[in-house]
C-alpha cells in the first residue's frame, strides 16, 4: 500500500454510468446544507367547504454561523 491509506471507492467516483439510487451519508449532507444554508418555506390553509379560514406561512433560514466571521450589523445584532 505504500503508507497511503485505502479507501473504498464510491458510486461516483467509477467509470460505469450511475444506476439506482445513491446513499448520502446524513453527516455529508447536513454539512453540505449548513455550509451553503438552505430556506425552507411553507403554506399551511385551513378551509372549510373551499373558503379559507386561517393561513399559516413558515420561512426559515438555516445556516452556520462563524466566529470568525464579524456581525454585519455595528452593534452586533438585531436582538
């Protein structure tokens, strides 16, 4: 082996086409989705005989936050 370490090699990297589904690591995706951030939005009606009574909207942000990097705000934040 030569001192390099072995690794086994995934679906992706091979040189045959891709067929059926490919597994993620949850790890390798929420590090992927806290990295670039991600919105998740929502609607939510509540009707009865197709008049709507209550609508209930959900936007959120996720995302990582760095130490490293200042607040964009002067005084620290919003809050």
């Amino acid at each position: 082996m030569g001192g390099a370490a072995w690794r086994e090699p995934v679906p992706w990297d091979g040189p045959e086409p891709l067929s059926g589904p490919i597994g993620v690591p949850l790890v390798d995706l929420l590090d992927r989705v806290l990295a670039t951030g991600v919105v998740v939005s929502g609607d939510l009606v509540i009707a009865i005989a197709d008049v709507p009574l209550v609508r209930l909207s959900l936007h959120a942000l996720l995302s990582s936050v760095s130490a490293r990097m200042p607040a964009p705000w002067k005084d620290g934040g919003p809050l």
